[in-house]
C-alpha cells in the first residue's frame, strides 16, 4: 500500500475512532493521522493473532471495509493506552 494510501487511512481511522472514543482528544489532523496510521498497526497485528494464532509485526489492514475497521479498533485501542499513561504522569 502507497504513502497516500496510508495516510487517508490514518485520517479516516483515526477521525473515526476520535469520534467513538468518550471525551476530549487533543491534537489537530497531524495526531489524527498518526493515531490511525498506529491503529492499522495495532489492527493488523490483532487481525493477523486472530486469525493465525502468531504475532506478527504487520499492517495486515488494507484500504477495505474490514481494513478500515480493523484499524478503528487499533486506533481505539491505541487512545485507550495513550490517555491511561498520560493520566498518570499529570
């Protein structure tokens, strides 16, 4: 998958898993498209554990309907640990 690819992935991800998440997230359209881009990550490891039963360190999520959900539950995932860890140090 192409850079593009990734980052309208990243926005849509990311933008969607904002949307679901309960409270305020900070971070403009940079942090938006980061958060998602870590989310199919996070995403494609899961799909990948669910599916083959090993962890391997790969985007599995393609620029699908099944790819974008994977990568909305990754980016939850990922706000979910962002904003535990961040609660603690403030």
């Amino acid at each position: 998958m192409n850079i593009i690819a990734w980052v309208v992935l990243g926005l849509l991800a990311g933008a969607i898993a904002k949307a679901i998440y309960p409270g305020y997230q900070g971070g403009g359209i940079l942090a938006t498209i980061v958060l998602g881009i870590v989310g199919a990550f996070i995403g494609g490891i899961l799909g990948v554990f669910l599916t083959t039963g090993k962890i391997i360190l790969t985007a599995h999520a393609g620029f699908s309907l099944p790819g974008l959900a994977l990568a909305v539950l990754g980016a939850l995932i990922a706000i979910f640990i962002w904003y535990s860890f961040a609660r603690r140090t403030v």
